[in-house]
C-alpha cells in the first residue's frame, strides 16, 4: 500500500494527471490484470497524452475570449440562400489555411452569422492545439492605445503575435482615424507570415480601400491580408430573425 500511495504521490508532483487517474483505473479493474506490460504502459501513456491536449484546449478557450465559445462547426446551417457550401468549411477544417499563415475573410450583411462562423472554426482549431483569440477591431484599437500611453506596446504586439489564430470581428462598423488604420496595418504586418487572421465585416472587401481612407495603408493592408484568404459571402437572412421565429413558433 505504501508503495502504491508513493506512486500516486510522485505522479502528482510530476503533474501527470492522466497517467494518475489511468494508473488508478487500472489498479482497480480485473480488466488488466493479464494485459501485457507494454499494453499497460501504453494505455498509461496515451491517457496522458490525451489529458495534456484536454488541458490545453481549456486553458486556450477560456484565453480566446471567443464571443460564442460554444460555437461548433457541426452547429452551422448549410441553407442555400446563405451562399455557403459545405465543402468550403471542410476544408478549411483541415487547419491548412493555418498552417500556411493564410487568412479568412468572412462578409455579410448584420446578423447573417460572420460572427458565429469565425468563433466555430476558431473553436475547432483550439480543439486541433492551435492558439486563438477573439477581439472587436475597436477594443483592440483601444487596447493598443492604452499599451501605447503606458509603455506596454512591445510587449502587447509580442502576445498578439504569438496567437496562432487572430479574430478581427467588426471591421467597418465604426469609422477609423488615420492613426488607427495605421496600428491597424502594424499588426497586420507583424503576423504576416507567422499567424493567421480572421476578419469579418459588413463591408464588401471592394469598399475596404475607401474605408481605410489612406491609399498607402489601404494598399499594404489589401495586400498583406487579402491576397492570402479565403473568403466567405455571406447572405441571406438574419440568423438572429431566423432564430427568434423559431422561438416564437414554440
């Protein structure tokens, strides 16, 4: 028993909670007893593995301040008039986009579910172990004001960057001062290459240059972001209309 109970005890110092409740379960169930020693092992390890992913995905969830945190790609509605085909978000579940540091743009008029789509496939890339958060452009624009007056900017830049998947909800929605079209492109320009962004807007993407209201940073955005996206339209009705019907239906 004692040698037990110092098992146990080494484990939860290692911190190895998987491979614990495992080592625990095995203990306890006649199931093991005959298995081999590598088959045993095995399965101590695997639920460690399994654990440590569960962890990370929690603690990435409860970091991505994502606005729908129970968004699933299997929650999204398929209708033709949403002008969005299955097999455009099959793909981008593959996590490619992510890997080759591609963007997603996602545009359609208010309640049309950017928003939702943006959150769904940030979730699942949370499930995959990449990194995501979610921010509205204008908080992050305050947010970078704010790191500015008290000297924090590098190191605010530094966290964003490290963020494998970045969601810029909103874009268009408030007019932009040429300062803030000008942090805009810098963090922009310091994930080119190293992260992905997800960006929604009411704003077609041909009226983006006219938004940002400064031909030399409407051009370097354009051309940092847009050339590597893939793009969803949405259309259609609201999503929020659709869901209230229903409501009122019951």
């Amino acid at each position: 028993m004692a040698t037990y109970q110092h098992m146990l005890d080494q484990l939860s110092e290692l911190k190895l909670k998987g491979f614990k409740e495992a080592y625990i379960m095995q203990t306890q169930s006649p199931d093991f007893l005959h298995m081999p020693f590598d088959e045993r092992l095995a399965h101590l390890v695997d639920s460690e593995v399994v654990s440590k992913k569960n962890d990370r995905m929690k603690r990435y969830v409860r970091a991505s301040k994502l606005k729908y945190k129970n968004a699933f790609l299997t929650d999204i509605e398929y209708t033709a008039s949403r002008n969005l085909p299955r097999e455009v978000i099959t793909t981008l579940a593959t996590n490619q986009w992510i890997e080759q540091t591609h963007n997603i743009i996602i545009t359609g008029a208010t309640g049309t579910g950017k928003t939702f789509i943006a959150c769904a496939l940030a979730h699942h890339a949370m499930v995959c172990g990449y990194s995501a958060y979610y921010t509205r452009i204008s908080k992050l624009l305050a947010e970078i004001k704010l790191a500015r007056a008290d000297g924090s900017y590098l190191a605010f830049l530094k966290k964003m960057n490290k963020i494998r998947v970045l969601i810029l909800d909103d874009l268009g929605v408030s007019p932009l001062e040429a300062r803030d079209a000008q942090e805009l492109l810098e963090v922009i320009e310091e994930r080119t290459g190293f992260g992905s962004i997800m960006i929604t807007s009411q704003l077609p993407v041909d009226h983006w240059y006219d938004y940002l209201n400064n031909g030399t940073v409407a051009d370097a955005v354009l051309d940092r972001l847009v050339h590597t996206s893939h793009r969803l339209n949405l259309q259609g009705e609201s999503m929020r209309k659709k869901m209230f019907d229903k409501k009122s239906d019951n």
